[in-house]
C-alpha cells in the first residue's frame, strides 16, 4: 500500500517515461522526434610508467608536507605545556618566598 510505484520498463529504449500519463495528442499535432544525441562512451584513463611515477612523487610530497605540519603543531603544543609548567613552579616558588618573610 505504501511501496512506491515505479515503472518497469525491460528493454531501455532510451526515452524517459513519465510517471503521469499526458491525454495523447491528435496525429496532426505531433511533429516528428530528432533522432537522440549519440553520447559517446569515454576514453579509459591509461596510466604510463612516467605518470605512475608522478602520482607517487606527488602522493610522497602529500605525505611529507602533512607529516612536517602536524609535528610541528604537536611540537608547538609541547613547548606551550613546557612554558606553563615552568611559570607555574616560578609562581609558586615566589608565592612561597613571600609567605616566608
């Protein structure tokens, strides 16, 4: 009851069906279809050894160019935790001297 229907059409003949069915037109009316556009079929992508070659330097420089930004993003992240640390026991250590005295 809820299943959609969709038109099974066997044997493509290239022609979109329409799900509403137009009243048909009179045989006066109807002028004579243009032959469809010949779609040719592509050309498969032919790899030659040069060209394989790039794509793996290509792929290589990818990899080195992403791996040098996040060491140096990780890097930087470890020098801030350092820097804190540090300027916490700075703190701490003043904060304790003036308790001192």
């Amino acid at each position: 009851m809820l299943q959609p229907r969709i038109p099974v059409n066997p044997l493509p003949t290239g022609k979109p069906i329409p799900l509403n069915h137009p009243a048909p037109t009179p045989a006066a009316d109807v002028e004579p279809a243009a032959p469809a556009p010949v779609v040719q079929a592509r050309a498969a992508v032919q790899l030659t050894p040069g060209s394989v070659l790039a794509l793996a330097a290509g792929g290589g420089a990818v990899v080195l160019v992403v791996g040098t930004v996040l060491v140096s993003m990780l890097l930087a992240v470890a020098i801030t935790g350092v820097s804190v640390a540090v300027c916490a026991v700075v703190l701490k250590s003043l904060i304790n001297q003036e308790r001192k005295h």
